[in-house]
C-alpha cells in the first residue's frame, strides 16, 4: 500500500480555494452568507491548527500527565457544551454532564484497552487514547445533550401528570419511568442509525482516514467496527447515568417534584 501524501502550507493554501469557491457561491446566489463561511474558514484553519500543535507536543511528549491533561480538557468542554444545551440553570448539572460522560468515556476506554488491544503500552500512548477517547466524548456529548434535553422538557411539560401519579402512590422513580426511557432513546437513536447504515450510505471517517493513509481496507473496517461498538456501549452509559442523575434532582427528599 502507498503510505500518506504529506500536505505542506502550498497545498493548504491551495485547498482553502474550495472554500473560496463556496464563498463565491454564496456572492453569485445571493445567499448571504459569505462572512459566516469566511468565519468558519478561519475558525477551521485556526482551531485545527493549534489543536495539532497541541497534540504534536503530546504525541512526542508522551508523558502520562500531558496525555491525562489533554483528556480531561476534552471531557470538560464536552461537558460544558452539553450541559449549555440541555439547561443552564439546574443546580449541579455541570458535574453531572462532566461525570457522566467521563464514565461512559471511562469505561469504554479500559474495555477496549483490556479485551480488545491487549497491548500494554496502550493504556499510556497517545495514539491509540487520544482518538479512540475523542470521538467516544464528542458522540457521548451530543448524546448525553439530547437525552438530557428530552428529560428536562418532558418532566417540564408534563409536571401535573407526574405530580398526579406521585398522588396514586407511585415513587418518584415510577412517574418519571417512561420520560426517562424515551430520553435515552432520543440520545441513542444516532448512533443506532448510524450502525444501520454504516458503510452502505457513506464512509465512515475512521476508514477514509485509514484509507488515506495506506491502510488495507479490511483492517480499515475492523477499526471501523470497533469504534462504532465502542461509541455505542459509551452513548449508552453516559446517557443512562445522566438521565438517572438528573430523576434524582427533580425530587426532594420528601419525594416531591420541584
């Protein structure tokens, strides 16, 4: 197989044409919308470019700290952004987004690291944790999102339904019961679509990436079935212990909705 052709700053430069090209799509439609391409083009070329920067540093540090370092900046801004999108205000949601995310992130990671790779120096090398833990964060957190803005809007919505099953004896967690599965559902339906059509639609990132850079295509997709495994089992867990977490906030301790 052919190993990976270098890109150098000509052929960036020529390929940020094609963004100049979509911005004189946008002139000659009309559209309106050239400064908001043009933003995104910087905030790509800029945000990529320090984020390569960062782990070039990490890749040819490879010291524990660093790695760990870089690892919790991502889960936490993974969790800030989730946590924005599912609401602001609920007292201790942050920790709580942050907590489960880094479980289901947690976990997935150290199964995978255990009974799939079985290598040692897996557990310390920024090859392998580093992609494998960004995308099981960056798919956890639009999933903990959803998930977490279903429950708060069910529950918000249906505050006189809950309250009249409290009022029939139901505990706290048999009147939230159906809001709650549906908001795990709503979370994981992505990553279920996505395994449905894996391969048959588009190619997944992983093998494109794989693909480009000389890999035999078989192997590609033997990486490719691991991450979407991977991703599911961490969607799954980190929406389960939002959700559950957030049920427990809703009430008090007398069993009351607040």
């Amino acid at each position: 197989m052919n190993s990976l052709i270098q890109l150098d700053l000509v052929d960036l430069g020529i390929a940020v044409g094609m963004a100049a090209i979509a911005i004189g799509l946008s002139v000659w439609q009309q559209l309106g919308l050239e400064w908001k391409l043009a933003l995104a083009s910087v905030r790509t070329i800029v945000q990529l470019l320090v984020v390569g920067s960062i782990l070039q540093v990490v890749f040819t540090w490879q010291h524990p700290l660093a790695l760990t370092g870089l690892l919790l900046v991502m889960l936490t801004i993974a969790a800030v952004v989730a946590r924005n999108r599912i609401h602001e205000n609920i007292p201790g949601l942050l920790a709580l987004v942050w907590g489960a995310i880094g479980i289901g992130t947690a976990m997935t990671l150290v199964y995978v690291n255990t009974f799939v790779l079985r290598q040692p120096e897996t557990w310390s090398n920024p090859q392998y944790l580093v992609p494998l833990g960004g995308m099981m964060m960056g798919n956890a957190m639009n999933a903990a999102a959803i998930a977490g803005e279903r429950f708060v809007s069910s529950v918000r919505s249906k505050r006189l339904e809950i309250e009249t099953h409290l009022c029939l004896g139901a505990t706290p967690k048999q009147a939230i019961s159906h809001y709650r599965k549906d908001a795990v559902r709503a979370g994981t339906i992505s990553i279920l679509n996505s395994m449905m059509v894996v391969g048959l639609v588009t190619l997944p990132g992983i093998i494109t990436g794989q693909l480009l850079s000389g890999i035999a295509p078989l192997e590609a997709a033997a990486y490719q079935i691991l991450i979407m495994f991977a991703i599911a089992m961490t969607d799954f867990v980190a929406t389960i212990v939002l959700v559950e977490g957030l049920g427990r906030r809703f009430f008090n301790a007398s069993a009351q909705l607040q």
